[in-house]
C-alpha cells in the first residue's frame, strides 16, 4: 500500500504543481514557481544566483560546514547531514549537534577519511562498534561551534563515534543531544554489537562522548525524540519505511538522568488496535479533530526479535505513518508523519499532555490532526521539524525524485513556503537532496537547516520580524 501511494503522488506531481499557484504566485516573476503558499508568510522566493538555496527577499544564507572539510580534531566532516539540535554557549556562539546518517557499507564517507585511514586518530573506548573488518562503524554526530555575530564556524568536532544511521533526535533541556540510530542492525549481522539505541552527546563536550545506549528507551528504528521540560517525559517516533509505527514516550525515573532508567509506553487512542489517524484506506479523522489517548506499558524493550511495534500494536497502540521530526513547542509536542494522509503526502500531529502526565494518576492527553496537506505543491512528505521561538513550525521536507522545500506552518495551521533547496544532483532538473536539521538559535536571530547530501549546513538569518498572515 505505501508503494503505491508514493507511486500515485509522483503520477499527480506535475498536474498538481501547476493547478494551484496561490493569489501570491504572480508576484514570483523573478523568482521560484512550483510552489503554494497559505499565507504570505516571508514573500515569494527568489533565485539563488549560486543556485543553492532560495530565500524571500532580504534573507541571506551563510555556508557553516560542508562534507569533507577539515575538522579541528584532525578528522573529515562526515557525509548525510540529517537531525540537529543548537544550544547555547555564551551571549555570541551556539553549539550545533549534527547527526550524520552514515550506514556501515558507507565506508568512503565517514569522518575518517575515503581509505578511513584516520581511525586510528579516535580512542578505541570511545567507539561503541565496529565491522567485520575492524574498522570504527561511521555513523554518530560532529559538534560545531559557530559564531552568530562574525557569521563563522570557530572549530568543529566529532563528538559521537561508532554508531549506525544516526537520523535525527533531540535536545534536552539540560544541554545535551539525543542521538538515534533508525536501524534495528544485529549484533553477528556484521556488527559486534546491537544498534537501535538512543545515545546522549553533551553539547558543550569538546572530544567525543562516552557511547553508552540508553537501552530503557527501547531498541527500534527510532528517528527522534522530544523532552516535555515541565515533566520530563521523553517522546519518541518511529520511522517504519511500510508505515506501520508507533508512538512512544519514555517515563524516566530521574528526570536528568536517562541512563537511571525508565519505562517505555506506546499510545493508544479510544478506538484501541482498530483506530488508524493514518487516514489511509477509511478516513479517521480531519484536521482540527483531537483525541483523548491512553498509553500502553511495553516489555522485552530491547526487542531482540524486532516485533516491539507489533507486540505494542496487539496491545491497542496505534499505528502512525512513518513517524518521523518531532519538536517540544509551548506545551505541546508536534510530531511528523512523513507518509501519512489519504495519498501518502504527510501529516503532522499535535499531542497535548495531561496536568498529570507520566503521573498515576494520569487521565490521557490529547492527540491532535493538525495538518495534512491535500495539494503537494503547499507541503508533501514532511520530515524534521522545529518550533521558531515565536512559535512557527519549521517543516523540512524529504521527497524522492523531487524538489525539497522548507516549508512553516502558523499556529493557526496555515501553511507557507520558507526555502527551497536549489542544488541539482546528476543533472536531473526534477531532482534533490532532502533538508533536514532545521533548528534555531536561542535567541532567535538564526535558522540552521542541513542539506542532507552530500552534507551541507547553512545559517539564514533575515527580517523574521516582517512577517505576513
């Protein structure tokens, strides 16, 4: 079924693409076409004259970090820039946590060079796994301190090493990174050890961190997570490519503490196992509509026979759709559902805790339908996501054999069009890599957002106070 829905959006690509130019696609003579906005949001587009980003006017990108340049600590910048958290360091520099999404057969492009000669630069107890072969697994994260004054990078980092598919994750409110890997990979299946795990990356660490997987927070294809500071409950999705996921939140017995434990618990909404807020075959629901959901507690969390979301399903969670960016917002918890919708295109999910959420005496929160697009050319396959610290959804999207845009969504649900992602790959005009990393400086001032191939980061700063509803 996920098959051929994705097969049917790209059939309706181009029709849709030029059908529905909203009243704002006359004022893009001199810019991007092939986009809807909802509102006017920043303005239309304008080209890039270096074709690699567009922006409305009077937004400026600068390059952070591109793949393969040199890093502070004698390494390469790693490829597959995806998930990024950004923290605070003093009144001018912040921190950027990036994950790199590198497999074990991407031997070329880790941080430790194309004959990954420079492995031996890294210190064997801060690798948590290897191959066959002996050589460091390539995935896990790079620090960057960057300047938000001068507009440069100071140094750059890898601050977790040996992990597999590290995808997105999430900040916590203590100052570190969550790193997840999105692979249930078998120790014996060319792995020393099992991955799937949750990893912690202090952002203000200067080498690499101790690779210790928070196994409480169960092994799946994780993609991210989200911490509610209020009760400190850790919320995380599930990328399945079938989309048949779940949705988890972790009840851990130190708030500060992950590795001290926890219970994992999967959500159920009231309609149990026969509830589907996909909207695939039967629609559920619309959007605006909420419900009230219980959670579920799951056991065997280390999933050794990789049936964790089928054992939380026959319990009555529900199934979600690829779940994929999540983001704590002001007392809400938005999540991404890259193929969700009647025709596979994406929604997002907004989840309100309960006053007593975690607690016993915990009545349910509410999960919310809060976007699912009909016309591909508003938003289609949404990935990770932020919240802008004046309360905007930054959405990032991860299309297939298409152009990636990055796309906002208002409070109020209404959509417009942020970036588009300009560069070509292999000469194909129809065709580019997927964004993703969107995160903001604390103050404000600065969107980061990740090329994802090769691997590029960007920082835009611009008029964000001129914005139009």
């Amino acid at each position: 079924m996920f098959t051929s829905r994705r097969q049917l959006i790209r059939a309706t690509a181009a029709t849709l693409a030029f059908s529905g130019f909203s009243r704002f696609a006359a004022a893009q003579d001199k810019g991007v076409e092939g986009y809807r906005s909802e509102v006017a949001g920043y303005g239309p587009l304008r080209r890039d004259p270096a074709g690699l980003f567009d922006l409305p006017e009077g937004f400026s990108y600068t390059v952070v970090s591109k793949a393969g340049d040199p890093m502070s600590d004698g390494l390469v910048t790693p490829f597959k820039a995806d998930g990024m958290g950004c923290f605070a360091l003093d009144n001018d520099r912040v921190a950027l946590v990036r994950n790199h999404e590198v497999k074990p057969t991407d031997t070329r492009i880790t941080a430790f060079g194309p004959d990954r000669a420079l492995a031996g630069k890294v210190a064997a107890d801060r690798i948590y796994d290897r191959g066959d072969d002996g050589m460091p697994f390539g995935g896990g994260t790079t620090t960057l301190v960057y300047d938000l004054r001068k507009k440069t990078l100071e140094r750059a980092h890898l601050s977790l090493a040996g992990t597999s598919t590290n995808c997105a994750g999430g900040i916590t409110p203590w100052g570190s990174w969550l790193s997840c890997e999105e692979t249930t990979q078998n120790k014996g299946q060319e792995a020393q050890k099992d991955h799937g795990w949750v990893f912690e990356v202090p952002s203000r660490g200067k080498g690499l961190a101790d690779p210790i997987p928070l196994t409480d927070m169960g092994r799946f294809r994780h993609e991210a997570a989200a911490i509610d500071p209020r009760t400190g409950v850790v919320y995380m999705t599930e990328d399945m490519g079938d989309g048949f996921g779940l949705f988890y939140r972790y009840l851990p017995k130190d708030r500060t503490r992950l590795a001290a434990g926890g219970r994992l618990q999967a959500l159920c909404l009231p309609e149990g196992a026969d509830a589907d807020p996909r909207n695939w075959e039967t629609p559920y629901w619309k959007v605006g509509d909420s419900k009230a959901v219980h959670w579920v507690d799951m056991d065997g969390v280390d999933n050794p026979y990789e049936d964790l979301r089928y054992r939380g399903h026959a319990k009555g969670a529900a199934w979600f759709a690829r779940g994929e960016g999540i983001y704590y917002g002001q007392g809400e918890i938005y999540f991404a559902c890259t193929s969700g919708g009647p025709a596979g295109g994406g929604q997002v999910m907004r989840y309100v805790p309960s006053p007593q959420e975690g607690q016993a005496e915990d009545a349910g929160g509410r999960l919310e339908l809060f976007a699912q697009p009909t016309d591909i050319a508003v938003m289609e396959m949404c990935d990770n996501i932020a919240v802008a610290p004046w309360g905007h959804l930054f959405v990032c999207e991860d299309k297939i054999g298409g152009v990636n845009f990055l796309r906002a969504i208002t409070p109020q649900g209404k959509i417009y069009t942020m970036a588009r992602n300009a560069a070509l790959l292999g000469g194909d005009t129809a065709t580019n890599a997927e964004l993703a990393g969107v995160c903001f400086s604390p103050d404000g001032t600065t969107m980061f957002v990740n090329v994802y191939w090769p691997g590029m980061t960007l920082a835009i700063t611009g008029p964000w106070a001129s914005f139009r509803s």
